[in-house]
C-alpha cells in the first residue's frame, strides 16, 4: 500500500498523534522539536504539513516541500503562512477555526482581570518576595467600565459576552459584520471608530493583515483616555509595539494584558522590561481542552486532504463548496471537461479563455471560469495544474481570462459556454444540465449536437458528401476500433462527427481519417 506522507511540524496535542499513527496509509513524521533549518530537510517528502504558529511556512518553506498538496494550520490565524505562494504552487492552505476559541476568549479575561488587580506583581510580591503590603495593590473594578472590543468574530463576540456578564458596558467596533450581531445581544456597534478609542478597556481581535496592522498607533492612543487598558490576544503589530511601549512608559497606558508579539518567541522584548504589562508567551490556544479539539481536527483534515477526499476549512479554493447551492456542482465539472475536451482538439498555444453563462448559473462565472482554466491548462500541465493554482499559471503564461453573460436567451433554464482561443483559432463548446445531473454538450463550433460528455471520442470535422460515415466506418473497423455511438450533426459549412468509440485511438488512426477526402479536421479527446 503506497503511503501519504503527513509531516507535524510543531507540538500538536498526543490524541492528534495517535490518529496518525494508526492510520495504515499514513506514514507520518514527528518533526515539531528538530531546528527549523532541518526542518526544511524532513518536508522534501511530505504530502501534507500540519503546523502552529511556530512554524513560517514562508517561500523557503514552499520551496524545499516540493511534494506538498496541503498544509493544516492547526490554529485561526494563518497569517504566518504564505498563502499566495501555496496557491501559485496548487497547495491547499486549510486552518482549524474555532477549535480555540474559548481557550483564547478565557486569556483574554485572564489578562484583563489580570490588569485590573495587577495580579502578576501582587502575587510575586508575596511569593517571591514574601511581603505582605496590602496597601500597595490597589486595582480597578470591571464593574460599570467600559469596553471597546474591536473585532467581533468568534473570539470578539465572546469576550464581549463575558464582559456584559461582569456587567461591562460593552461596544464593539467591526465593519464586517451586521449590526444586529451585536445589538441582538445587547451590546452596543459603532461604525466609528474614534467611539472605541472612548472606552476604559480596549480588547483587539481581528485577524492581522495590512487593514489591522498598526491600527491602534501613537495617534489613536492620543485620542484615549489617560489610564487606559489595552489586552491583545490576537496578534502582534496590531497595536504598534513601539507606539505601546513609549504610552506604557509615559503612563498614558496604565495597562496592557499581552499574549502575541510581532516576532516571536519574545524572550528579549522592551514590553517585558515594564511594569505595568502582564505578559503571556502567546498561550491564547494553550488550554487541554482546545488542544485536544484542534489536534484530532487537524489529523483528521490531513488525512482526508492526503487522501484528496475533503479539504475543510480551505483558504484558497475559488469557490467554498459547502455554500454553493446543488445545481451549481455539475456546471462547474460540465464547464471543466468541455475546456478540456477543447484543450485535446487544439493542443497550440493557448491565448485567451472566455466562459459564458445564461440563467442563474451566470452568477456563479468566476468561479466557472477558474474550473474552465483547470480543464484547459492539465491537457499540457497534468497534475500541476488545479482549482488553486490554475489562474497564476494562467496569468504566468499570459493567457487572457475572460467571462461573459449571454445576450440573447437560447431557451435553455441554465448554459455555459468555454472559448479558447489558440495560436491555431477559435473553439467554442457549449453545454447544460438536464434533470439536475444530467450533463450534456449541447454545441461543438456551432454545430449542434447531444452528447454525454464522457469517454474515448473522434471528432471530425467533414465536407457533407455521401459515403464518409461508411469510410470511417471501415478505418476504424481496419483497426479493431468499435464504435460505440455515432453523432452527427449538419451545418452551412459541412457536418460535425462526435464518434465514441470503445478502444483508445492511436495518433496513426486519427492521421488515415485526415486523410479521406472529405475530412477538414480530425482529433481525438478522452474525457
Ligand atoms: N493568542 C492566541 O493564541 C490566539 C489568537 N487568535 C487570533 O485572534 C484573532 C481573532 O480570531 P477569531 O475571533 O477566531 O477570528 P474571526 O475570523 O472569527 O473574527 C475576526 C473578526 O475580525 C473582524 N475584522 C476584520 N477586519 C477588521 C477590521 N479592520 N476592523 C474591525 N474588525 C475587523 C472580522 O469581521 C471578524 O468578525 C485572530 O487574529 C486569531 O489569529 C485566535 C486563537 C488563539
Ligand atoms: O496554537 C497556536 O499556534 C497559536 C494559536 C493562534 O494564535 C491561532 O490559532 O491563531
């Protein structure tokens, strides 16, 4: 039995393990305590890599994991990983979403409690220390302040949850969401941001990318009110490290709850110099619960992703299958094959590829579109070539990539069409879908027709004169060829021939039908 290789790159919870370990077609590597540089050794072979935020998965990452199909960022936030670059190399990036959303919700209170009383220094005081000076630690209430939760996802909702129930005065700032998110539970939505600046705590939990980095700056604290708490559990950089640092000295912070810094691990940060900071070395994930729950989830979606069943929690597909409606599915493999039976026709240079749509399928283009250059490019590329990497490649050959929606109605409920323009000319395959499932080409180069788009097929293109059926007829019977079904249709310019047939046909057989009289053009397609 041939073997999917799955690599864990950092220390994933033991029940995650076990799962590999006793999957008979895994062969799995443990690679979470060797040095990142042999790292880059052991993933030459893997298949799939499942990795934390310990592990960059960065260009010399990708460059040394030339057999990776996926990578399973066991965690939310995925912004450690190069999803552009998986995507140009056809590698599907998948992370486990909420599995932590509660260990993470729960740090977050840990550290604003935790500011509140000054927890840290008033337990050190007494146990490193052993003084006991009550009088030295006095704290705040969460009681009746209030709390400015920017981000209001899974983690965000929650903590503002907890908040109301410490009877907070909660606001949230998140302009992708609706507002009745929030004010269905009674907490308050601000589409202005300046609102949140307002608040006696501030709590951050948007992902990181170039919107949130640095989105609370030296000019955002200024607007704050002098002894202001921030916590950040969700990554570093979203509040400027140096812009919080300088505020923490001067005291316009009183405060800050820490979990995540922008480079980590943090063991030599100025953060950690201060006094009013509470620190935590990114452990928002870090609760036996929550590791256990993303490290069966994590094995689990390695398996199948090696295995090429599933790909849950896909970051990088063009299209989220399990949102689009069941009428869509046989389209979009429709629009694939007929691409790819073009592709087979014409095998030059391929320029342009515009797909076209009718009815309620058009607005599902894009994402025909993508399928349509997968289909088009694997007759050259092969197995390189899928739904993820398709359109760099396309854009790396300069291959124009279009979409268009019919005009006129041709009667059908639902029509796609794919062009392909190559160095050689145009082809145009058009198809749809009868009784949900039943996919059909319903036109070759205006030639119409009714054909399953399915098997071993000549296709022929002919002057319409007597006697051609009867002679290919007999080349094919010369060559042992069966046919298996014989359509034909008649236009202005001659007749279309789709032959399906039972045996592979050699490029020898597809040469002595050239040759007949009558032929224009010959090829041969497997779809
Ligand atoms: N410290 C730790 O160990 C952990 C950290 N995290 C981090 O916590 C953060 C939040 O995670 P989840 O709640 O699970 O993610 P989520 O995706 O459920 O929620 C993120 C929310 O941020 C909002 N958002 C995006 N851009 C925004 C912007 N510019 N302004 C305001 N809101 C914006 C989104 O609309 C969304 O509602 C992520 O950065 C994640 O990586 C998550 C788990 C553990
Ligand atoms: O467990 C980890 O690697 C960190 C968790 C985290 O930050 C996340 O899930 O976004």
């Amino acid at each position: 039995m041939s073997k999917h290789t799955i690599v864990v790159c950092d220390h994933i919870h033991e029940d995650g393990l076990d799962i590999l370990q006793n999957t008979d077609d895994v062969n799995y590597v443990y690679a979470a305590d060797i040095d990142k540089t042999e790292l880059l050794n052991v993933i030459k072979d893997a298949e799939v890599v499942i990795t934390r935020s310990s592990t960059d998965v960065d260009e010399k990452f990708l460059d040394a994991a030339q057999n990776l199909k996926a990578i399973i960022r066991a965690g939310v936030g995925y912004d450690n990983v190069d999803i552009e670059g998986c995507s140009k190399r056809g590698i599907i990036a998948m992370n486990v979403p909420t599995a932590n959303t509660i260990a993470a919700v729960e740090l977050t209170m840990a550290h604003m409690l935790s500011c509140m009383r000054k927890f840290p220094y008033a337990h050190n005081q007494l146990k490193q220390d052993r003084i006991w000076k009550r009088e030295d630690w006095y704290g705040n209430e969460l009681y009746g302040k209030k709390l400015g939760v920017i981000g209001f996802g899974n983690i965000g909702h929650r903590v503002a949850l907890r908040a109301k129930s410490f009877e907070m005065d909660v606001k949230t700032y998140d302009p992708y969401i609706p507002s009745t998110k929030a004010t269905d539970l009674g907490i308050s939505y601000t589409t202005n941001f300046d609102d949140i600046l307002d608040c006696d705590i501030i709590t951050i939990h948007t992902p990181k990318n170039q919107e949130t980095l640095d989105m609370i700056g030296e000019e955002q604290i200024a607007k704050m009110k002098d002894g202001v708490i921030l916590i950040n559990c969700a990554r570093g950089g979203l509040y400027n490290e140096d812009a919080l640092v300088n505020n923490l000295k001067s005291g316009k912070i009183a405060m800050a709850g820490i979990d995540v810094f922008i480079k980590e691990p943090a063991i030599d940060h100025p953060l950690l110099d201060l006094p009013n900071v509470t620190v935590t070395a990114h452990l928002g994930a870090n609760t036996k619960e929550s590791q256990k729950k993303i490290a069966t989830q994590a094995a689990e979606n390695a398996i199948e992703s090696a295995r090429g069943i599933a790909y849950p929690n896909a970051l990088n597909l063009p299209i989220d299958e399990s949102k689009i409606p069941s009428f869509v599915k046989p389209y979009i493999e429709l629009t694939q094959k007929m691409a790819f039976l073009i592709a087979q026709n014409d095998k030059s240079e391929i320029r342009s590829i515009n797909v076209s749509a009718e009815g309620e399928i058009s607005e599902y283009l894009d994402s025909l579109q993508t399928f349509a250059t997968v289909g088009a490019l694997s007759v050259a590329s092969g197995d390189e070539i899928n739904y993820v990497n398709a359109n760099f490649i396309a854009e790396e050959k300069g291959i124009e990539l279009t979409t268009s929606e019919f005009s006129a109605h041709s009667g059908y409920q639902n029509k796609v069409s794919v062009k392909i323009t190559t160095s050689n000319g145009v082809q145009t395959i058009c198809g749809t879908v009868f009784n949900e499932d039943v996919q059909r080409i319903i036109d070759i180069n205006n030639f119409s027709l009714d054909i399953e788009p399915k098997g071993k097929m000549i296709i022929m293109r002919n002057n319409d004169v007597p006697g051609v059926i009867g002679q290919v007829g007999s080349i094919l019977a010369q060559e042992n060829i069966n046919i298996a079904d014989f359509r034909l249709s008649r236009g202005k310019d001659g007749a279309l021939a789709v032959i399906l047939v039972d045996e592979k046909v050699c490029m020898n057989t597809v040469s002595k039908l050239e040759e007949l009289e009558a032929a224009i053009s010959v090829s041969y397609a497997e779809i």
